[in-house]
C-alpha cells in the first residue's frame, strides 16, 4: 500500500502553501483538491492584518499581529513563526522569478476598483504603490466596453481617499475585441499575453500618456507569474503602473496560484483534481487515512500526517445546516457555536464589530492541531490551516491570506 | 434522491469555471460555461429555446473540475442542448459525427469495408464533400482499422487463469485503433488475468451525447448497464482504456439519467491503470520490467482528470515502471471527440491545443502518451510526433525485459 508522509486537503492559498513548506522538508506530499481554490476568487495578494479589533486601521502588520486576541490564530502561530512564514513566502516567490514585495514593518494602502484604498502586506511587483505618494499626475486607464470596470469611479472616488492635491487624469483605451460575448480583465490580460496585443497597447497608451506618471490599470498585465508584461509597458512608456484590486476572477489570484503549482510539480508534489475528500480512518487517537467519495467509488489515500485546509463555509470545509449546527465533515471536529443563531450575525455589515459567523471555526494547539471543547488533543497528527480556523474575521481585519500563509507554513512545519 | 444531484443553483457565480475554460479561452465567441450552465439553466426552465452559443460547449468538463461548489455545469449544457435538439433538426455532419459506430460496423461488415470507408473519406475530402457537410477537412479522419478488435481478439488463444475482468472496448479501440486492445490484453496476460470481451456491448454514447442525441445516449445506457451488470453481479470488475468512455459509462450515466443498477456498476468499472496501481497496491502487479531507452511526454485526457482519481498511467509508468516520462501538464489538447473535427470548431480546437504542441516540441520527445484516442489524433496532427496508449508502453517495458 502506498502512503505518503503528508497529505494535504485543500487547493486553496493555505493547501498550497502547507504542500510547499512540508516539501522543502524533504516529505513526501499528496494534495487533494476539489475545485479551484480560493486564488481565483480572492486576489493574489497577502493582507496580514490591516485593521486593529476596534475597527481603526493597524500601523504596521506586525504591530497588529502582536496586539491580537488569544484566539486569534496569530496568537497560537506566534509572530516568530509569522516572521519565518513571510521569509518563506518571499524566498519561493524569489526562486519561482515571480518576487513579491513588502514586509510586516509596512502597511501598504492600494487602490481598488472602486477607487478606495485597502491595506495589506504582500504584493506582486504589480501594485507597488511606493511611487504613489511621490508622482503627482495618475492617469487612471480604463477600457471601452469593459465590463465591470468603471475608470471614471475609480478616478472620482480617489480624489477622496487619496487626496485631491494629485492630477488624476481618465485615459480610455480601445481594445481590439469585436463582437461576441462581453470582454472581460481576464479577456484583457490574455491579450496582453500575446506579443501583438501588448504592441497594440502601448500604441495606444504612447498617444494618450507622458512618461513619469503614474498610471492606474485593472490587473490586466498578462496572466503568468512573471513580470514580462509590466517590465515591457515600463518600458515603453516610462511611466510607473500599479494594478488595482477587482472582483472575480482574480487575474493576480490566478498568476499566484500557477507560480504554486508549478513550484509544487518541481517539488514532485502529486496532486489529484476533483478529490472530494468526506471522510477519515481513525485508528487509537490518529488518521491513517482519507477517503474520497467520487460519483463511482469512495478512494482512500493513506500517510503519516494530515493538513486540512478545506477552507470555511465557503470552501465547503466547514457546514452549516438550517437547524444552527455546524459540522466539519471530514474529521466530526466538534465546532464551537454562539449559542442561538440569531446571534450568529450582526446586523450592521459595515459596523465596527467583527461578525460572530465569521469567527466560527476550529479550535487549534499551537502546533495546528484541532481540540475539542474541553481543549483536549483529538489527533495527534492532524494539522488545521485556512479558512476553517476559529477566532477571526479576515474580512473586518484583512487577514485572509495571511493566516492562511502563516497556518499553512506553521501545519507543516508541525508535520 | 442521487448523491451526486445537478443543482445550479449551488453555482455562487464565483467564475472559476470562465478563468478555466479552455473554449473561453479560444474564442470570444463563447458566452463562457457559467453564463451558459448554471446562471441560463434558470431562463430554460421558462423559455423553450436555449442560448445559441451553448454551441461552442466541447463537453471537456474542465469547468466542472474548476467548480468549488461541485456544479456538473458540463452536463447542464449537454441536457439543454438535448433540448434544443428537441425543437431543431440535426445537422447531416452531427449525424455522421455522433454515429460514428454506426459508420464503424458498416466498414466492418462489407467485405474491405475499412479499405473503401478510409478512400471515401479521402476522396470526399478532395472533392470538398466534408467541407461542404461541415466536416473539416484539415485534418484527416480517424481511418478504420482493417480487422476490428472484436475480430482479432476471437483469433487470439489466451493462456487461461482464474482471474478474469471483462474488457470494455469502445468504439475508438474496436474499430480505429485495436492495437491499444490488444496491448492491454497482453498486460493483462502478463499478470495472470484472463481477458473476457463482451461483443453485445455498445456505443457509450459520448459522441451522440456532444451533438444532442440525448435519447439514443439513454437506450445505448440501459443496454450497457444490463450487460454490464450481468458480469458485476457475477463478480467481475468492467475495464476501459478509453477515459471518455469511462466516464459516460461511470458518471455521465448517473448524472443524466435514472437507470437501475448504473450506481453499483460504477462501483466495479475501472480505468486500466487505475486497476492495474490497485493490483501494485495489493502487492500484485508483475513488476518484472525491462528498461526503454526512449524519453516520452505523457498528456492527461481532460475526462481522465474530471474523474478525481489523479493520473494513474503517470505513477504506473514513471514509478512503477520506471520509464522515462514526464506529465506535459498543459491543458486540453482542444478536440474533444468530434468536437474538433467540425469545420467551424476547428480553428478554435487547434488554438486550445496551442499550449500543449508547444510544450511537447519544446520537450524534443518524439513520442507522446495519452489514454484517448481523440487525444492522440489531435496531438499527432498538432505536433507532428507519434502517439500511443499508456498500455503500449507498459506492454513494451514488460516485452523489453530479456
């Protein structure tokens, strides 16, 4: 029978990360997925922590991760294991000639496509936005018939939460997409992945800009972990260009996770699509096994040690019935619920309170192992790490790929 | 209820499916499989008439790999354009393509039958006769083998053994390419098993599936579950070589229809070297392997992937077997059964493709693996090296030991 040293449940950010780590231990990994993952619908950035628990916007990462409340799972990770889970990160993206920019000491503020800025601690060197603050004229690009993105808004609404002091200038691009459905940014970047499209879009950007600005674009350069695009319109136009962060798909999402997943193929990682993990072969307090319940049979994949990073209500990791039970489906870790439903949720969305669902989630060790409600051990080597995580609402604070950055590296360092 | 029900509405519109979709990729001209799945699944169960982009659908299941939410949206374009072939007519090529069995058994009866079927689709295609039906005529039409599998399997005296799986041919191995059968057979042979072929079995029914002809997909679904239950009741495991098969056999079957006994069969089928790792688990497997000198590319079908049980040739050759091979890891090769073969898919199924010709003449192999026939005709034709069966290759690494 084969048995591996890791198996890793879930493709999302924190699966991948905790693939990576326990691979450059030297273990031999699986890692079982079911759908994309979260980098596609989420972005390709890594927040850490952008706003303190009152709601005010945290001075740097790392002063806020050491500020956390003692179920937060930067506490039970410990800013030293942050520290490393960040060098790690760093180091790969480095090796995989894709570098990402940023460190705990620095918030960094970038634009959205709403015209409002987020903090946030990792990034591609596609948003750099040290430039922002210096360069008075931002050109702020947009498409013709694009949909879901709004130059125009994004121009007005930044004249408020950078500052009206800047020259922002609405530049319309024409692209060359005629007839069919309507084009997307991800139709956009694919274009720019061709060497006619991005000659035909410097053209047009050379006739509309003056070198020495900055220039604001949806994330439309190109769809690879390189920087092949941005180094070429850089390049061509002398000017400095920061993406900003849109809704799904998530052009820097996607870059990020192909940089992953060619790492985890050189790593030798075996990965098997579409494995709809729903059970667990527990034998004296440990898991020998998973099992995969597929439309025609149920599989089982054996190893040493377990990663679960199925992700929360969302991923399907975590799940809720209409009665206010919350079951975690694989291992029956026992979750912790606020007591009536209605308290689940609080009702002002935009409040200066974290939502109660949100912090649902699975009680760990410092070492990412699951306890139950006594915080007793339940396995010994099974290892939590992602969204499924209790006592954080990565939405009100902008943690999410941090944590799972950082209980991703620190489950497989556990391992 | 099924466990595996088609609910759209679990669609939370998250896109994944659009960022993977090889077709929406190509062409602009696609809606891409979440306009055209699940969110317009809603308008076609008010409106009669169906999005005419949910033409471009090549069926290769990569959206519904890509979904997190576990939505069949593949299958959801399949029922709807069975519907709108309720209220519109064929066309005479999708009658052709989908009825390639039909084609098949006609070459295999008349006398040099695949002799005079191979001519006629080359002087059709010089005269422009498939351009003019839709067909394209770019490429060349997979040729009829000379002797079906059925046929030269019957001349083969087997060493008898006790073991025994039954062998599900399909229509691409019987009547285009035997080699891939009888390749199997062999392995098979080597690990003591004896090979039983069903001939009463027929078309899964995937070609008629892709052109809408949803209710001869059915009939040919009943008549190969009642087979294969026959042997499953009698305890023997059902083997295909051809991904495409096994997965309308195992899982389109239960997606699209309610016929009895199709879950316990899915239970019992099984690709060939999924079977095979399974005997190598259960410390079974002849591994008394000779060496192959030459390097090979190995390509993952799409409806392999789709089926959630990883790439079995892959750790069957290279860490069982040891050969020299490598995953190309690049995508759909664009033909998707017949669906390249249209004149007006073909560009777009060759721009799919671009990706993984490029990598394998990158790569200098002369040789590429992969389980499907259509596969390996598309690749051949894209980048002009040699294709085979994974079996081949196990068979050559056993022939090769002295």
């Amino acid at each position: 029978m084969r048995k591996d040293d890791v198996i890793v449940i879930g493709g999302g950010f924190a699966g991948l990360i905790a693939a990576a780590a326990s691979a450059k231990r030297g273990k031999k990994v699986t890692l079982l997925s079911f759908g994309m993952g979260t980098l596609t619908v989420g972005s390709g950035i890594v927040d850490i922590l952008g706003y303190n628990n009152d709601g005010t916007a945290a001075l740097t990462p790392e002063v806020a991760v050491k500020m956390v409340e003692d179920d937060h799972p930067y506490h039970k990770i410990g800013l030293q294991a942050v520290k490393e889970s960040v060098e790690f990160f760093l180091e790969l993206c480095r090796e995989e000639m894709y570098p990402y920019i940023g460190s705990l000491n620095e918030m960094k503020w970038i634009p959205t496509a709403a015209g409002t800025l987020k903090p946030t601690c990792l990034v591609p060197k596609t948003i750099d936005v040290a430039r922002l603050k210096e360069i008075d004229t931002i050109y702020i690009v947009g498409f013709h018939c694009l949909k879901d993105y709004y130059a125009e808004l994004v121009a007005k609404n930044l004249k408020t939460s950078l500052g009206s002091d800047n020259k922002y200038e609405v530049v319309m691009i024409n692209h060359q997409f005629s007839g069919g459905r309507d084009v997307t940014i991800l139709d956009l970047a694919r274009w720019l992945d061709s060497e006619a499209g991005r000659a035909a879009f410097i053209k047009e950007l050379q006739g509309k800009i003056k070198p020495g600005a900055v220039v604001l674009i949806p994330p439309i350069l190109g769809t690879a972990p390189d920087y092949l695009v941005l180094d070429a319109v850089k390049k061509a136009t002398g000017c400095h260009f920061i993406e900003t962060v849109t809704i799904p798909p998530s052009i820097s999402g996607l870059r990020l996770r192909s940089m992953l997943i060619n790492h985890l193929k050189k790593m030798g990682v075996r990965m098997i699509e579409k494995a709809n993990v729903m059970q667990s072969i527990l034998e004296d307090g440990k898991c020998v096994g998973v099992v995969t319940d597929g439309i025609d049979r149920e599989r089982s994949y054996y190893a040493q040690s377990f990663i679960l990073a199925t992700g929360g209500f969302y991923g399907g990791g975590l799940i809720s019935s209409e009665l206010g039970e919350v079951d975690e489906p694989i291992f029956k870790i026992p979750i912790q619920i606020p007591i009536t439903q209605e308290k689940w949720s609080n009702l002002n969305l935009f409040s200066n309170e974290k939502q109660p669902f949100a912090k649902i989630g699975i009680r760990i060790d410092e070492k990412m192992r699951p306890l139950d409600e006594k915080g007793n051990l339940l396995f010994e080597n099974v290892f939590v790490a992602g969204r499924n995580l209790q006592g954080y609402d990565f939405c009100f604070e902008k943690s999410g790929n941090g944590v799972a950055l950082t209980s991703g590296y620190q489950a497989a360092m556990s391992v | 209820m099924k466990k595996h029900r088609i609910d759209p509405d679990r669609c939370i519109a998250c896109s994944a499916c659009v960022a993977q979709c090889p077709v929406t990729k190509a062409t602009q001209r696609f809606r891409g499989p979440k306009m055209v799945g699940p969110a317009l699944e809603r308008m076609r169960l008010s409106e009669e008439d169906v999005d005419p982009t949910l033409d471009y659908c090549s069926n290769c299941k990569n959206c519904d790999m890509a979904c997190p939410s576990g939505v069949p949206i593949s299958t959801l374009n399949m029922l709807a354009r069975a519907k709108y072939y309720k209220i519109h007519k064929h066309s005479m090529r999708d009658d052709m393509l989908a009825h390639g069995e039909r084609m098949g058994k006609l070459a295999k009866t008349l006398p040099a039958g695949a002799f005079f079927a191979n001519l006629g689709m080359n002087i059709g295609r010089n005269l422009g006769v498939l351009r003019m039906v839709g067909i394209s005529d770019k490429r060349p039409l997979p040729s009829y083998a000379s002797e079906s599998f059925h046929k030269q399997f019957k001349k083969i005296r087997q060493q008898s053994f006790p073991n025994k799986v039954v062998f599900y041919p399909g229509c691409y191995i019987n009547f285009n390419d035997p080699k891939v059968g009888l390749d199997f057979l062999a392995v098979m042979q080597k690990n003591q098993y004896e090979v039983i072929v069903e001939e009463e079995f027929v078309c899964c029914g995937s070609p008629l599936l892709v052109n809408g002809y949803l209710d001869e997909v059915e009939e040919n679904a009943k008549k190969n579950t009642q087979l294969i239950k026959k042997w499953v009741d009698k305890g023997y495991k059902v083997i295909t070589c051809c991904t495409s098969c096994g997965l309308m056999l195992k899982q389109e079957y239960q997606e699209l229809f309610e016929i009895d006994g199709v879950k316990e069969n899915a239970k019992n089928i099984y690709d060939a070297s999924e079977f095979l790792m399974q005997l190598y688990d259960e410390g079974k497997l002849n591994t008394d392997f000779g060496t192959l000198q030459e390097k090979y590319l190995y390509h993952a079908p799409c409806h392999l992937r789709a089926q959630g049980f990883g790439l079995p040739a892959m750790d069957l050759l290279k860490d069982v077997a040891g050969v020299n091979i490598e995953n190309a890891d690049a995508g759909c090769c664009g033909v998707s059964g017949n669906y390249g073969f249209k004149a007006d898919k073909y560009d777009t199924a060759m721009a799919i493709g671009g990706k993984l010709f490029g990598t394998i003449k990158e790569s200098g192999v002369r040789t590429v693996v992969s389980e499907c026939g259509t596969c390996r005709m598309q690749i051949n034709h894209g980048a002009s090296v040699d294709t085979v069966h994974p079996l081949t290759i196990l068979r050559n690494v056993y022939e090769a030991k002295k």
